[in-house]
C-alpha cells in the first residue's frame, strides 16, 4: 500500500482490519503526527521516512513477534529515548532512524538483531557504545 508524497495529517488511526495481506505500508512525505501506531509493525516493510511522528511507544508495547525486515522511521520528530524491546523484531534487517534527536543510550535488544544489515541512527543524541553484537554489522 503507497499512500506517500501526500498531504495526510493527523494521527494513524487504528483499523479493526489487520494488514496481513499487505506486505509493504509507505506512507512516507505526509504530515501524520502523535505516536506510531502498532498495528503498522504487522507488515514486512514500513516507511514512515519524513513525517511528524513522535512517540514510539506502540513498539515497546507490540506483545508478538513482528515480521518486520524494513523499518525506516527516519527524519520524523522523534525526542525520545529508544525503547529496550527489539528482540522481537527477529526478521529486522534494515532499520532507519536517523534524524530524529533520539535520547539516551542504544537499548541492548539492539544487540539481538541478528539479522540486521543496516542499522542508522545518524544525527541523533544517543549515548553509548553499540552493542558488542552489532559490531561487525556490514553498514
């Protein structure tokens, strides 16, 4: 589903349909604010790239096993520290989350994505080092 390069705004709401059928959501370049919702994680590769998102509570509280493997929330408005629960994104390879000013140090569940490829947090205020297991990361 492309729903990019629009003028949608607002909040995400939350549909009672689930998007197992979708395997990609872009809805990157709009104008959608407030927390990212979780029923978006339920697909393989979501783009979020340049909104106004500012809360990523909905990850820390997605209770399953996502099969995310593209995650770009990238250059939103992210003030906020990274929550400690990607152990259950086990399929993650690419994950984007530069330009946002996240806060405090790299969570260590960062560390248990083992299928990780690329991983950006450029232009953030992270603190720390990475986890040991990512440093032999390839990007």
């Amino acid at each position: 589903m492309n729903l990019s390069n629009n003028n949608f705004s607002g909040k995400i709401p939350n549909p009672s349909a689930k998007f197992t059928n979708c395997p990609e959501i872009d809805m990157s370049f709009n104008h959608f604010k407030g927390p990212v919702s979780h029923f978006l994680f339920e697909v393989a590769a979501l783009h979020l790239f340049c909104n106004r998102f500012s809360k990523l509570n909905a990850i820390r509280d997605f209770n399953n096993d996502s099969p995310l493997s593209f995650l770009d929330i990238s250059s939103n408005q992210l003030f906020v520290e990274l929550p400690d629960c990607w152990m259950r994104f086990k399929e993650l390879q690419v994950l984007l989350l530069a330009n946002n000013e996240l806060l405090g140090k790299i969570p260590i569940s960062i560390g248990s994505l083992t299928q990780i490829k690329t991983l950006h947090l450029g232009n953030d205020n992270l603190s720390a080092q990475l986890p040991s297991s990512l440093k032999h990361s390839e990007t």
